[in-house]
C-alpha cells in the first residue's frame, strides 16, 4: 500500500489561544507558536497544526465551527507518493499548492494533502499483563499515568454526506481495505495491508458531511485512564469515557475541545494482515462500546462523575 498513515491534521479554530491550552494539557510536544499558527507533534512526529479559522489559505470547511480543514497522509517514500498520486491526477479537484504538496478533495469536500511521511518508527512497550499460569510482570507494579503523551495520530472519523461516494473514493482511488463494516451505515478502512484496525472510519449521515472525531493512540489502557484523568483534573469535559469499542477491540475516552469534534485517547486495537476477515453488523449503540462511563471520571475524586450521555452522537 502506498499511504503509511495520518502524517498531520490541521484545524481551523475561532480561539488560537483555547486551542494552545488544550494541547499543552493533551500531551502533544508543542513544536512552534504564532498568532496564526500552532504546530504541535506526537511522539511519532505526527503533527496537529492549528489555524484561525478565517486564514484565507486554509481548505474550505466541511461544516460551521471549529472543525479539521485538512488531513495530510504520509507515504513512506518518493515512489510510493507516487503511486498513491496515479489515480488522483485526473480528478477535477487534484492541484499542487504553495508549499509543494499535491492536494484533492473528498466527495465530502473534506480537503486532503500528500507527502512522504516525516514521523518516525517507534517501539512502545506496553505494561505487560499477568494471568494465572502467565506472568509476564513479575516484581514490578503495574505503573500510574499522571499524564498521557500521545504516540500518533491513529484515525479520523468522518460523517458522509454522500457514503457510497466517500466509501468507493477511498476504498478505489486511495486503496484502503476494509476492516470492518455496518452495510451502508459505516465502514472502517486501514490505508495498508497490514496494520492497525481503521485509521479511517467513515459514518452514513446523508447530506451532512462532518468530522466525528480525531484520535490519539497512547501506549495501554493504564495510559488511557491516566491520560483522562489529568485532563478531568484540567477541568476538560468528558464527552464519553473511559470504555470499551468491541469492534476493533481499543479501550478510550473521548474529550470536548476548542479544537473541532471531540479528541480521542485509545489504546490497544485490532492488528490486522492479509489473514483478517471483515466482519458485517448492526449499527447500534452496544456495538459501539462494550461498555463505557458517560460523563468520564473527576479528576479530583478520581470517582466516576454521574451523567447522562446527552451528545446526541448514539452512544447511549
């Protein structure tokens, strides 16, 4: 496969100095800081870059508010950008912009970028389960996270106004294989072969094209909690979380931010090869999560906080 995964998002926001604040709580590496631009990374070197929503230069936006204007997909070399531009050429919407990267469009009209990735390969060793008969951490605690430093930008979800289109554009031009699926109510598409479960996930919402979320892999579920926690504490809202998505396996928790739909700790998916078998369900809300903490936990008590997912978004 050509593409190796999400190289940077970048956001347009209506307060630059909110967004600063978030990130600086999320864990991301800050990288640069101005009026009109942040640039933050993960551990990886993916970047999370933020604009004024109102910058002349940016993508068009796919639906009011803050939201993500563009996603950059790293190829893990020259030819391999390559053979992911083939296809492309030909489209109405494909132009090569001032910074040099080639540049299409979505059938959302969500705006996309290409170039040869700048992460780098990490190795992240998780804390090591034990079980009877198997233990695999032995005179060591498992440990507490005070914070989470987020490894990559794992997946995007995105609402498609059109599904068919946006299912075929990315399945047929772009070669993403399919994971997962909810017959024509969603799709979880990998951009290679081998590797993680979805880095993209695309929803049927017809006529209304918009960003679901944005999520951040972090090492284990211990990272995930900690993580979570340290932003309850910084008195960020919990969206949903922490929980369980029993397809694709990952254990989360979903923040509301300045930044677009909500951000997303996860850890712990589905690895997938030539050998996995895609599987067909039933879109509906105990699919979604196994189980899940609406309202998150406070981070002061570190209790769960008693709430009703009021997001509107089927997490019920």
């Amino acid at each position: 496969m050509a593409l190796n995964g999400i190289d940077a998002v970048v956001f347009g926001v209506a307060d630059m100095a909110e967004a600063k604040r978030f990130l600086d709580d999320w864990g991301v590496v800050p990288v640069s800081a101005t009026p009109d631009r942040l640039v933050y990374q993960t551990r990886d070197g993916a970047e999370v870059i933020v604009r004024p929503k109102d910058s002349s230069d940016l993508p068009p936006a796919i639906e009011s508010g803050n939201t993500v204007r563009e996603v950059i997909w790293g190829a893990a070399s020259e030819q391999e950008l390559e053979n992911t531009l083939k296809p492309l050429r030909s489209l109405p919407t494909f132009k090569t912009g001032a910074d040099g990267m080639p540049r299409v469009t979505d059938p959302d009209g969500l705006g996309l970028a290409f170039r040869v990735s700048k992460r780098r390969p990490i190795t992240v060793k998780p804390t090591a389960p034990n079980a009877p008969g198997s233990h695999q951490r032995v005179n060591q605690r498992s440990p507490i996270h005070e914070r989470a430093h987020p490894i990559n930008i794992g997946h995007v979800v995105l609402f498609a106004a059109d599904f068919a289109a946006m299912r075929a554009f990315y399945t047929e031009k772009l070669g993403f294989v399919i994971s997962d699926e909810y017959p024509g109510h969603g799709v979880f598409t990998r951009c290679q072969v081998v590797g993680d479960h979805h880095n993209l996930f695309m929803l049927n919402r017809p006529g209304r094209a918009g960003v679901n979320h944005v999520a951040f892999t972090v090492s284990d579920i211990h990272e995930v909690i900690g993580g979570g926690i340290a932003m309850s504490k910084k008195g960020w809202k919990t969206e949903i979380g922490p929980g369980r998505h029993p397809i694709s396996s990952a254990y989360f928790w979903y923040f509301e931010n300045p930044l677009a739909a909500p951000l997303e700790y996860y850890a712990d998916e589905d690895y997938c090869t030539e050998s996995w078998k895609p599987g067909t369900f039933e879109r509906k809300p105990e699919l979604f999560a196994e189980w899940a903490i609406a309202g998150g936990i406070d981070g002061t008590t570190r209790r769960q906080t008693k709430s009703l997912d009021q997001s509107g978004r089927g997490h019920a």
